[in-house]
C-alpha cells in the first residue's frame, strides 16, 4: 500500500488484493479509502511513529473487539468524537461509538507499507463519458469519466483517459496515460498552449492540474500498459473554493500580467459550480486559493434576503477577442 491523502482529509491507499486478475496477477487498486478498510489485531504491523495528543475530527483506525463467537479484534476507521484526559471516545464509520480508548488502541499515523488488511471486494465501477478535450497540436484526445446520478457527497471514483492518437503504438482500446481519482470528474480543458498540462473538474469541488511530463516514458511503458499520472496541484477545501461540482472549466489569458511572452503563467483557469460562483485560479500559486471571483446571486431589486443566494453555474464562455468579459449560463434558464 501507499498512502495518500484527499482533498478533504482522507487516507487513501493503493491496495494489492488476494484475487486474480484474467492474467493470473493479483488485483491492484489505487486510491481505497480508509472507510472500506478494516485490520485484524493479530496482523497489525506496528507503526514506531509516536502518536501525539489527539484532537476531535482526526480520522483513526480504532481497536474494537465484536461479543459473541468470535473474539477476533479489528482495527476498523473512524473519528475523534471526544477527547478525556488519558482516552479518547471514537466515532466508527458506522456510527457507533467506542468509549474509553487509550493512546495504545488507536492507529493515527496511517498504515505501512506490507500491511496486511482486509477490505471490500474490489468492484468495476460503471461510469460515463463526462467530456472530452483535444491539446493544441491535435495529437492527444482526453476523456473524462465519472457518474452523472450522484446526490450528496460523492462516493464514485472518477478518472481521465488520455489517447495520444500520433503514437506509433496506439490503441483505442488502451489509452496512452490515466490519471485516476478518488471522485468523478466532470470536466477536462488542456492548455492552450502547452499540449502537456490539463485542468479537470470534480463533484466533490476541487480544481485540479496535471503535467504529463512529470513522468518519464519509455517504449516498453508506451506499447503495453497505460502511464498513471499523479495530479500537479490540486484546489484545497477553504471558505473560498468551490463547495458543490465543478460544471466547467476553462483557460483564459491573464490580461494583467506583464510577460509578453505567453506560458503557463499567462493562462488563469476559470472554474463554475452548481454553488453559484465563478472563480479564476493562477498556477503561480499552485492553486492554494482564486485570485477572485464572481457570485451568480438573484436579483438585487428586493431587499429581502431570498434563498438560494445564489444560481448554481453550469458552463460560461468569453466574448470574442475580449477574455475578461464572460457570461455564465444557470440552471433554472437565468443568463
């Protein structure tokens, strides 16, 4: 396993399963989430990081022991839901809740590589095609992937397929790179300029950026199986970001810079929520908040404070020949 944490907190593991593959390999699958992830007592490899004192909302792994039959222990996820002088009381992610544990009982620093776990059966989910982008030079397509009927906080994986159509090598049945992640994605855009660099959008809000030259290629890794790519940036959960789905997603040059020559630090990345705003982000600061942004909010003619206050966004676009001045299309028929 390697660890890996979220956007909102989580630990994520990439996780080697006991089951064959059509190939006769062993399974493997990135980005489990903690949540779907139990330990046997007897099997847990000792973490010799020291836990300091713990707060309420860290996600453990807490040891709990069922009644009956079976005594079998486990290591199962959960929450700090109070804090005592010496233990603390833990919120499993079934909700019940273990009183009295101590410092000794709790899994706080994540798991080990080799860690012997044990976890849900690992399924093929069903996602659809949620868009698609070419780069600049017409020589790669993305696709993004995601599901579409998702009501409240996002549980589906997502990921987007990169086909690089020049290469010697293609097959449309195999793309060229994947950059998986732990929720669907909506939305792709490469760069305009640089044919490596993309944005995506997700459902759980974030804004996210990869290099494809981040990784190093080589004829074997080209010919058989696809590159996975880790994200370069991804937008943090603050009080500025978006807290719905990203609908769309966008580059637009940044007319106040004073480069005269075009890069990736010319371009700002536009983003739309159903949350009713309208941020533009700069790599420059690697994404760790927008620059600025808009609020889709109702009328102003009445002074009353009118729920929603705001329209939820679903996709913008610029003006010919002026990039500062959008229009945004909402939901309900507003523009």
């Amino acid at each position: 396993i390697k660890a890996d944490k979220t956007r909102v907190g989580d630990r994520v593991y990439d996780v080697e399963y006991e089951i064959l593959d059509n190939n006769n390999k062993n399974i493997k699958i990135a980005h489990v989430k903690e949540d779907y992830i139990r330990i046997p007592s007897n099997q847990y490899t000792v973490n010799t990081r020291k836990s300091q004192h713990l707060n309420i909302g860290i996600r453990v792994f807490a040891l709990y022991s069922k009644n009956g039959k079976s005594k079998q222990s486990y290591y199962l996820p959960g929450v700090i839901e109070d804090v005592h002088k010496s233990t603390y009381d833990i919120r499993l992610y079934n909700n019940k809740i273990i009183e009295g544990l101590t410092i000794d009982e709790i899994i706080s620093n994540g798991l080990l590589i080799d860690q012997i776990i044990e976890t849900k059966k690992p399924i093929i989910p069903k996602l659809s095609c949620t868009s698609c982008a070419w780069n600049h030079t017409g020589s790669s397509i993305a696709i993004s992937f995601g599901e579409y009927n998702i009501q409240g906080w996002c549980n589906s994986p997502g990921c987007i397929a990169i086909w690089n159509i020049s290469n010697r090598y293609f097959n449309p049945q195999q793309p060229t790179y994947i950059l998986d992640h732990s929720s669907s994605i909506n939305v792709v855009k490469f760069h305009p300029e640089m044919p490596s660099i993309l944005v995506g959008g997700t459902v759980d809000g974030e804004v996210i950026v990869w290099d494809l030259n981040s990784v190093q290629l080589s004829t074997s890794s080209l010919s058989y199986n696809a590159i996975t790519v880790d994200p370069l940036y991804i937008s943090p959960a603050n009080e500025f970001s978006h807290k719905e789905p990203v609908m769309n997603v966008d580059w637009v040059i940044d007319m106040t810079s004073n480069d005269q020559h075009y890069s990736n630090h010319n371009y700002l990345i536009t983003s739309i929520g159903t949350d009713g705003k309208l941020l533009y982000w700069t790599l420059n600061n690697k994404l760790s908040h927008p620059i600025k942004g808009y609020l889709l909010s109702p009328s102003k003619s009445t002074k009353k404070s009118v729920y929603p206050l705001a329209h939820g966004g679903i996709t913008f676009s610029y003006s010919y020949g002026d990039n500062t001045s959008n229009k945004s299309s909402k939901p309900n028929g507003y523009l």
